[in-house]
C-alpha cells in the first residue's frame, strides 16, 4: 500500500508539472522553444535595414505562437547588432550560438552575411537570409535567401525599364567599393545591352567620398539621361537626391532593394524630394492581397510605420521557417534537425507577403519582380 500511494504520488506530481500525459502541452506556455537568431545593424548608418528584418520577424513570430506554434514549438526570435560590420556579425554568431540558436537568419547586409556563412557552414544550421543579397551569400548547401540576388536586381531592373518604357536614356551612379552595389552595376549593363538599353554615362564614388557628389551629378546633367539607375544604399541615396536638386537634375530616380528607407533617411523637411522615387521590389505596402493588409496593419499598430520590404522580408523569412518545420515533420530537436530543414526548403512554396517563392538547392529563391514608386511620401505599386 505504501509503495502504491508513493507512485500515486509522482504520478500527480508528474501530471501537474508536465500536464496529461506527461509531456509539454501542444502549443501551450512550457512548449518546447525553437530558437531563430538574427543579426544586423540596429544603430549606425544602415540601422534602419536591420530594425525592419527584426519588426518584421517578430511581428511573424508573435502571430504563430498566438496560434498555437509551429509542430508543438514555440518561436523564440534573437537578434543581435552588427552595426552591418563584418567582424561584429561574427561575433554576434557566436553570441547566439551561446544563447542556443536553432536556426540562423544570417545577417541583413551582406558583407556581413558572407562571412557568417563560413560559419553557418561549420555548425550546418539552416540559414535563410532575409535580404543579404550578394552571391557569395548562399555560397553553401545549407544557406538561402528571401530577397533576389544582387545580379537578378540589376537583370530584373533592367528587363522592368525597358518593358515599361520609363527611361530611355540611362545614367549609373554606384559605389565602385561595394560588392552589393557593383553586382547589381554589373547585370544591369550587361541586360541593357541585351534588350537595348541606352546608357549615356556610369558614374562611381566609394566608400571615401560618399557624401558629396556634386561632379558625378554634373556628370549626370551633361549626359542628357532621362532616368538616373541607383543601385546604392539609402543613405547615400538621400545626400544624391538633395544635391540632385539642387542643381535642378530633371530624372527619374530608379533604385533597388537598399533604396528602401530613403523616406526615413532624407527626412521629413525634405521628403517632396522623394516625389516620383522609383524601386524594383517584390512588396507594395498598398497592395490589397489579404496577408499584405494584415502585414501592413499590425505592423503599424506595432511601430507606428508602414513596413518596408526589409520588414517584409524579415516577415517571410520566419514563415518560410514555419513552413521548412512543418514539411519536415520535425518535433524534436536532435540528430537529423539541421538537416532535415535544409532539405525541406527545396521542397515548399511559401505565398508571402513578398509573393509566391520556391527554392532551389542553390538556395535561390523565385519570386517575380515588381515595382512601387513614391507618391506623397508612401510607397505605391507602379501602374
């Protein structure tokens, strides 16, 4: 009799500590935790890419624990800064690897998000970079992407150009010490000459001497181009802009995905310079598909601010996590997890909020292009 009420005993204790059965509840607040590890830069120059990705994560993270989880987890989300540095991203890595990382969101930008690879590769996570960019960014099996790839952005621009008939006289400006900005300089000469593009003169700066561009500009002017391709970062989008008006530089400004943010970094005395802006990117704040309303809502519930395609991109990235978990039935987290994710990637379609994505084992993903242009200080899908 003794020896029946001690099991009794633990076996209530065990049902009130662990709950029927005597395991974690499906969902509930002691569901095992799948830790996602983000890094970017969150101060400095580039803050505003790195403070997007992570809004735009968490507000993923929060909605799929508040409906229960992902196969029994829950979603934790880390995130680190880098200030887009790097030797910082590294050491940020391993941070989070001491913090019990699962699953790496590599980093934002992606001169940092290389050189994690080489360290995501070491510890075989699955990495999916919400918008590292640069080639050299899924270099590994293990490593993918939600953006496009630096040359598909200077292809797709090129190809949207031409299409659309917006400029027919094209002027360069981009920064010659940039991986980002000379891969995307690159595809889109090469694309210009293939659908017959005509471009009138390149211009470049570095990373020394990215805050005055008067003789590039003046460069710009006696060229006659009609339409200005800047395949630059937001920051020194926002000096080009204010000086291009001030020479009185009549273009269309046409950018890619680091553009975004130049309504945060130009400023709120200086946004009518922003007037006509164009982006090629895969989101419109505006668009009225269901999840992208949903997206844009909470978002500016949560931040006060409509969501960039950093936002989005950070957005789709733990979804597409989500989906990865699920398509590889995992439920615990042991032998075979890391694997088991990286093979289930080429095998899902996510819809996002940035469209409708496949992956290949070359950890591309495919997605179509689009534009928005800004009207009135917001983003608006070009028509």
């Amino acid at each position: 009799m003794k020896k029946f009420i001690a099991v009794l005993m633990i076996c209530l204790l065990s049902v009130s500590v662990f709950g029927c059965g005597g395991g974690s509840s499906k969902g509930g607040d002691d569901a095992p935790v799948i830790k996602i590890g983000g890094i970017g830069p969150l101060t400095g120059d580039y803050a505003t890419y790195g403070v997007s990705v992570k809004n735009g994560a968490q507000i993923a993270v929060d909605e799929i624990n508040e409906a229960g989880g992902v196969n029994g987890f829950k979603l934790e989300l880390l995130f680190e800064d880098d200030q887009a540095d790097p030797e910082k991203a590294v050491n940020a890595y391993a941070k989070l690897m001491d913090d019990g990382m699962n699953v790496s969101l590599g980093c934002v930008t992606s001169g940092a998000c290389v050189a994690v690879t080489e360290e995501v590769k070491k510890d075989g996570l699955l990495m999916l970079t919400p918008s590292g960019s640069q080639l050299e960014c899924t270099q590994y099996d293990n490593c993918f992407r939600v953006c496009f790839q630096d040359p598909d952005q200077g292809k797709y621009s090129a190809d949207f150009i031409k299409e659309k008939a917006i400029g027919a006289k094209i002027a360069i400006l981009y920064d010659k010490s940039n991986p980002y900005s000379v891969g995307i300089y690159d595809s889109f000469v090469a694309e210009a000459a293939v659908v017959g593009l005509e471009i009138v003169t390149a211009q470049a700066f570095t990373d020394q001497s990215n805050t005055d561009f008067s003789v590039q500009l003046q460069a710009v002017k006696g060229s006659g181009a009609d339409l200005l391709f800047l395949p630059i970062y937001a920051q020194e989008a926002a000096y080009i802009l204010t000086q291009a008006a001030a020479i009185d530089l009549d273009v269309i400004f046409f950018g890619v995905d680091g553009m975004d943010g130049i309504l945060e970094k130009i400023g709120e005395d200086n946004i009518a310079l922003t007037e006509g802006v164009m982006l090629l990117t895969p989101f419109a704040a505006d668009s009225q598909d269901e999840k992208v309303v949903n997206f844009v809502t909470k978002y500016k519930a949560a931040y006060n601010m409509t969501p960039d395609q950093f936002a989005a991109d950070g957005y789709d990235a733990i979804y597409i996590i989500k989906a990865a978990i699920e398509q590889a039935g995992i439920t615990e987290i042991g032998d075979g997890f890391n694997e088991a994710l990286v093979a289930a990637m080429t095998q899902i379609t996510v819809e996002g909020v940035t469209g409708s994505m496949q992956w290949t084992a070359d950890g591309e993903p495919a997605k179509n292009a689009t534009a928005v242009v800004i009207k009135d200080g917001v983003y608006v899908a070009f028509e």
